[in-house]
C-alpha cells in the first residue's frame, strides 16, 4: 500500500501552499525588509521563506512521487534504455529495478535534494554578490569618482589630468544641473551617450520603456531627448515624444531659462542620483542650451581592479580641490539594504558543506544499494550472466539514480532560486535583471559528484563479481 503521504497527496498540498505564500510575499505592497526612514535598525519578515522552504519539500516529494511510478511501470522503457549495458539481460535487470523501485526512489530523491540545496544555494550567493556590488556601483558611480567642490566650474577636458593617472583606463565627464519642472526642484544629469558605458555599469533594470542601450541611443540620435522618473511621467502624464519643458540656470546669465525637451523613456536608477526624482540628457544640448559645459563629477574606470590605490594617486595630484571615492570604500559604507552585510564567510561554509553533502548522499545512495543486491548478481551469475553484464546491471541502476537525481535536482533548483530572487527583490536595491548562476562552482560540485558515484559504482562492480558460491553460502 502506498505510503500516507501519496494516498493523502502531500506534495501537491505542499507546493499548492508554498504558491500561495509566493504570490502574499511577492505582491507589489508587501515588504520583506522594512527600514524606517531616520531609525538605524531594520526589521525582516521571515515567514516569506515558508514558501521556498514548502516549494522545496513539496518538489522532493513529488519527484518521489514520479521515480517511483516509471520505475515501478516502466519495465519496457528501463529494458530498452539499460539494453546497451546489459544484453540479454536487460528485461531481467529492468525487472530488479522495478522490484527495487522504493528503494532507488529513494536514491534518487537523495540525490535531487543534495543537488538542489547546493545549486540554489550557490545561485542566490552569487546573485546576492552581484547586487550588492550593484548596489555599491550606483552609490559611487564607478571604480573611482571625482566629485567637484560646489562652485567649481570644471571643464570635460579637465579629464585628461585624471587619464594620465597610472591604472586609470577611462574617464567620463558627468555634468550635474539642477532642473525645475513646474515648481518641483530636481537634479538634473547630462552625459555622453556614447561613452557613458564605458566607465560605469548601465543595466536595463535601471530604465522603463526601452533597454539601457536603445534609450542611450535614443538620446545620442536626437539630443533634446530627456528621460524623467517614473514620478514625473505620472504627475505631467507624459507620453514618448510629448515636449516637456524645464528651467536650467544659464551659465552667462545666472538665471533660470526655459529650455525644450522632448520625454523619451523612464529612469529609475542612475549612477551617483539620489533615490527620488530626476532626470539624464544629453551633456551636449544641456552645454548648448545653457552655455557651459561645466562637470559636476568624473566617472573613472580602472578595470574593476586596484580602486583604492588609482584613488590614492588622484588624491594626491589632486590635493583639495575635490572629493574622490572609491569602489572598495563605497561598498563598505552603504546601507540601504541587506546588501550591506558581507556573507563571504558564511557562503564558503555554505557551499563547502553543499559540496560534501551532494557528493556523500552521491556515493551513499549508489554504495548500499549493490550491497542490498549481491545475492541477486550471484544467482544472475549461476544462470550464466557474464562479469560485463554483471557490470551492466550496476552501471544501469546507477546511471538511473544519477540522471533522475541530477535532473530532478536540477529542475527543483531552478525553481527555487527564481522564487528565493523574487522574494528577496525588495532586498536588492536594485532588483536583479537575471539570476548569477555561478558556473566554476556548479562544475565543480558537479565533478565532485561524477567522482564520488562513480567511487561506489566501482566498488559496486567488483562486488558484483565475487565468487557465486561464496555469495549465496552467506546468510
């Protein structure tokens, strides 16, 4: 009889409930970090891991679920599969397996779960990494910024004493305005739409309305563009192409002017703009229209290495005059999430531990079952089966709990990561356009795995081969 949990159909309870705690802690007014303006403590809901915690469970068991129906149904489809390593005796092993199906069950589910806790654990780290040099990223600007004192009128050209800089790769001029869109006050940030990239990260996620790529484009074929926050699109409810007109101070006059702009996308996220409104126009219709093309800051790329040191040398060549930061140093200063915590210590303790349990559950599940089975491979060894058959048989088992342990795994961590990122989105500051699948270490792991079954296949082999008469003497 099956067990009570088939009969009363807990996996699909499971994750039908793990869906409705998704959809509650996904939703657009929920938050699963709170940090209230001006209090220096932050407080986490951490009921909303119940559903990747039930999303976990209810996949294993349903993975249970299906091994144990095709290798209890699947006689023929087995016999076929596992013909090339067995011969003539694939119905018999196919027969074994499918007797022995609570069992490789079992394995297989093993398997899956050590699989995916190492796979979706090693895929949230690495997104959770990623961000949070994102996050540090945005706050700078790039490797290293040059910030110019208020009253500096520094001119894009001043760059080229930063280029000559040893370890500087890039220099971007970033002009910094203030703006007026009716009575609203707002910063204002022009740039070179061609060269922007070069030394800072622009992401998709950081505009609405088209990619980081085809909205700088946009703003490089036709230079009057502006793209405004999601804000002010709502409040003067803007369309793509409407005219928008803002006030900018006049560098001869010192007065404020009207200067045209057409509205060509949405900007949530800029590198070195505040966390409210503002907008980014093209550097060089912001210097015509108001007759200066002074520079609020540099953007210096040094290749993402040595930030500190390249800042040192700025700062030393240039004294006083501006405030230079660096990456390094940002990235241990911010603290509008999560993202501030370093968790490099506890992800090695967590992948190492991830390691070594997907590789023992890899050689446990594959060691104890031929054990389980000799006297089977002894009574196929009376019969006349061959020591390649023998062999067939513990490689046909075998490779049965690696493939339905490895896809199932794998399957179930994929699932799992997409839900732990989307969860953790109101963590992230901001949100991850993709998930940061760490290869070297899921090769790794994945290596580690193949050795260790293959270790207890190999033994199983040679098991399978000992005398027959000394294996059925034994009780």
């Amino acid at each position: 009889m099956p067990p009570l949990w088939r009969r009363t159909g807990l996996d699909f309870i499971l994750l039908a409930v793990s869906l409705l705690v998704f959809r509650a802690s996904s939703g657009n007014n929920y938050a699963l970090v709170l940090a209230p303006e001006g209090v220096a403590s932050i407080s986490v809901s951490y009921w909303a891991f119940l559903g990747p915690a039930l999303l976990w469970l209810g996949s294993a068991l349903l993975l249970w679920r299906l091994a144990t129906l095709a290798l209890a149904h699947g006689r023929r489809p087995l016999a076929r599969l596992v013909r090339p390593l067995t011969g003539t005796l694939a119905a018999a092993t196919a027969a074994s397996m499918s007797r022995q199906h609570r069992t490789m069950a079992r394995s297989v589910v093993l398997l899956a779960l050590a699989v995916s806790f190492a796979v979706s654990t090693a895929t949230f780290n690495a997104t959770y990494r990623q961000q949070a040099e994102v996050d540090a990223q945005l706050t700078n600007g790039a490797d290293v910024t040059v910030t110019e004192s208020p009253g500096v009128n520094a001119a894009p050209d001043a760059g080229r004493i930063l280029a000559a800089v040893p370890g500087v790769r890039h220099v971007e001029p970033l002009q910094h305005r203030f703006a007026y869109v009716g009575a609203d006050l707002q910063d204002l940030y022009g740039v070179r739409p061609s060269t922007i990239a070069s030394a800072t990260a622009l992401r998709d996620t950081y505009f609405a309305g088209g990619t980081a790529k085809s909205l700088l484009a946009t703003l490089a074929a036709r230079p009057d563009s502006v793209l405004a926050s999601d804000e002010t699109v709502k409040d003067f409810q803007l369309s793509p192409g409407d005219r928008l007109n803002l006030r900018l101070k006049d560098g001869r006059t010192k007065q404020f002017r009207t200067v045209g702009f057409h509205y060509a996308g949405i900007v949530k996220e800029f590198p070195t703009a505040p966390k409210d409104s503002f907008f980014v126009a093209n550097a060089d219709y912001v210097a015509r229209q108001t007759g200066s093309a002074a520079v609020g800051a540099f953007l210096i790329d040094t290749g993402g290495t040595h930030q500190q040191a390249v800042a040192a040398r700025i700062r030393h060549a240039l004294g006083t005059t501006a405030t230079v930061t660096d990456l390094t140093q940002t990235r241990s200063a911010v603290g509008s999430s999560l993202t501030s915590v370093d968790l490099s210590g506890l992800t090695r303790i967590e992948l190492c531990f991830a390691v070594v349990l997907t590789a023992g559950a890899g050689g446990i599940v594959l060691a104890l079952g031929p054990a389980e089975r000799r006297r089977t491979f002894a009574i196929a060894t009376v019969l006349g089966a061959t020591r390649r058959q023998l062999r067939g048989m513990v490689l046909s088992e075998a490779a049965t709990v690696i493939l339905g342990g490895l896809a199932g795994g794998a399957l179930i961590a994929w699932a799992l990561s997409q839900m732990l990122v989307k969860v953790l989105t109101g963590v992230f500051d901001p949100p991850p356009s993709t998930v940061a699948v760490p290869w070297p270490y899921l090769g790794l792991t994945f290596l580690t795995v193949i050795a260790a079954l293959g270790a207890a296949t190999l033994s199983g082999a040679r098991h399978s081969v000992r005398p027959a008469v000394e294996e059925l003497r034994e009780p």
